[in-house]
C-alpha cells in the first residue's frame, strides 16, 4: 500500500455510534472526508439531523437511524439497515459516552441508578453496538475495524466523585484488548483512544467556568483544552489501511497530562 492510499476509505462502509454528539459528529464528518459511507446512529432525532446536514454538504447521502443501543435488538436493527442500503459494514465506531459530571457522588456512598446509568451509557452502548457490529464483519468475510472511545479516567483516577466513570472506561479499554484477541481470526482489529476533556457542547456549562477551564488547562502541558479535531488523525489512522498490523491498543490524546502523572 503507497503512503498516499494508507489513511484512505474509498469503498468503506462505517457506523459511528453516537454520531449526532459532539465528537461523534466530527469523527463521521471526518471518516466521510476520507472516502467512507457513513451510518449514523443516535437516539436524538435533531442530533442525527444535524449530523447529516455536515455528511450531505460533503456530496455523501448518509443513512441516519434512531435506535437506543443500549437494546441489543435495536442495535442488530441498525446494522441490518447499514448492511441493507450500503452492501457492507467494515468499520464501527462507538462515540457514545459521557456524564460523569452530572453524577458526582463519594465513593462510599455511589448510589446504584446512577452508576448503571453511566454503565449503560458508557459500557452497555459499547458491548450491544459493537456485537451487533462484528457479527456482520463475520459474515462479511472481509475483516473489519473496531474503533471505541474510552478516556484518561479509564487509568487514572480523580477526587471528585468519578467511581462510576473510571469503572466504565477501565472496562472499556479492556475489552478492547480482549476483543482485538478473540477477533483477530477473522480480521477485525479492536483499537481505542483515550481522550482528556474534549471541547462539545455537552461539557460547555463546565468551560464557562473560569476557575475550572484554568485548573483543566493547567494539568495539561499543551495548555489548552482538547478538541473533537484533536481525535481525529488517530482515528483515521486506526479506521483505515495506516493500522493492519496494529490492534489491542489504547492511544491516550491528552496534551501531555498523563505524561505528568
């Protein structure tokens, strides 16, 4: 393969699970960018809408599915209605997460509805989409690309609150290595990236907030906050031809932060 042709997707079909957020819709912008069909899959109508408004101004006609994929029948649904319009699915990419700081609590005392929210939110989504997901690329025959997004909260923890959150993105990047060895035997490589705080409209209330954007920045020796553009080279790299020999990984884009630790 020439340099050139590495970081391509002409001809590939890929599915971002929670492509209507706020990474999620930069990374489908991106993966179309490079040459793939995209599927995208939200529960948020407006969110789905808004993401293929960014697809279509590409020239691509995406396919926008409303599914809650924490429900494993909604999820095979959706991979049926990718396999359907597009001929294939060769690629997924779970961008579904986030929430940690609405349920701060003290370890000792996490209260059980909102760890299984930020559970299913961040661990059900991942599991439910990607099995649906695999089991094509199976039938498919041709291999395939996982992609899942976990955090630097999945290796370190933080004193405030995060029990449920680091719980989740620990698992998450587990399942990455365990996935990328079961799977390796059809051709499906399992990656993720762990990201720090991402600039998206889900987290802006936080940003707004002087005190909290000045200590955020201060821990990261790149000085500044991370933005859903940051993400994006990796996963090109890890979605295309760039990564065949490259899986069971998790790639921390961080600005530095972990490095100081």
């Amino acid at each position: 393969m020439k340099p050139a042709e590495m970081y391509s997707l002409q001809g590939k079909v890929a599915m971002v699970a929670g492509g209507g957020g706020g990474i999620g819709s930069k990374l489908a912008a991106g993966l179309c960018e490079a040459g793939a069909e995209i599927a995208i899959v939200d529960r948020s109508g407006s969110l789905l809408k808004s993401t293929c408004s960014l697809v279509e101004e590409l020239g691509k006609e995406p396919l926008s599915i409303a599914a809650d994929l924490t429900n494993a029948e909604e999820a095979e649904a959706a991979v049926a209605q990718t396999v359907a319009r597009f001929g294939s699915l060769d690629i997924i990419v779970n961008a579904i997460g986030g929430g940690a700081g609405k349920v701060l609590f003290e370890a000792q005392d996490y209260p059980m509805d909102a760890w299984q929210w930020i559970m299913d939110l961040n661990l059900t989504t991942t599991l439910v989409a990607t099995q649906a997901a695999v089991k094509a690329m199976i039938a498919g025959g041709k291999g395939g690309k996982v992609l899942n997004i976990s955090s630097v909260r999945g290796q370190l923890g933080i004193n405030a609150g995060y029990s449920a959150y680091v719980a989740a993105k620990g698992a998450v990047s587990s399942l990455t290595r365990q996935w990328a060895t079961e799977w390796a035997k059809y051709g499906i490589t399992v990656n993720a990236i762990a990201p720090t705080f991402v600039d998206t409209p889900q987290v802006a209330m936080l940003l707004d907030d002087p005190d909290f954007k000045a200590g955020l920045i201060s821990r990261v020796p790149l000085g500044r906050v991370g933005t859903p553009e940051d993400l994006m080279g990796a996963v090109l790299m890890f979605c295309s031809g760039a990564s065949q020999f490259i899986t069971g990984q998790i790639l921390t884009i961080d600005g530095g932060l972990t490095a100081t630790q």
